[in-house]
C-alpha cells in the first residue's frame, strides 16, 4: 500500500511581502494558502505543491524563491514586476 506524506511549506516571507505591497497599491487584499510537498513514501517521488494566492477571484501560483508567479495553471507566467498591471486590469 501507498503512503503519501504530506509536508506544509509555508510562502516566503520575502515573497508574501512583494505580493502583499503590490496590492497594497492596487487597493485589493490578498488570500495566502501555503503549498505542500507530498512525498511517496519509500520511492524518490515528490510532487511540490505551488502556494496560492488568490486576488479578485483570480488564483495566482508561486514558488518560494521565484521571481514568477502563474496565472490559474502553470501555463502562464507572469514576472512579479507586472503584476500589478495585471492585477488592475482584471
């Protein structure tokens, strides 16, 4: 049988802090959900769970020490630099 562990890995601070100023500015408030690593247990198999930040309903992915964030899925990547146009344009 499978063991799947799951481990909480809370957002970067310096990251949460970016986030939170650039909306700030925007005059919108942020939700943080950490991410997580699940881990098979007994195998090298992990999957690494982006955390989540969700702005005017719109639900933004980010890695800890990454300078880009994902739009809804990993397809579109945004710089943290244009966010805020992003964010005034929803």
């Amino acid at each position: 049988m499978l063991n799947i562990i799951t481990k909480e890995v809370p957002i970067d601070e310096e990251l949460q802090s970016k986030i939170q100023f650039i909306c700030d500015f925007c005059n919108v408030k942020p939700i943080f959900i950490n991410g997580s690593i699940r881990k098979i247990e007994k195998t090298n198999i992990n999957y690494i769970e982006p955390n989540k930040i969700i702005i005017k309903s719109t639900t933004f992915l980010a890695f800890n020490h990454n300078k880009d964030v994902y739009v809804e899925n990993l397809q579109k990547r945004i710089n943290i630099s244009d966010l805020q146009e992003y964010i005034k344009s929803l």
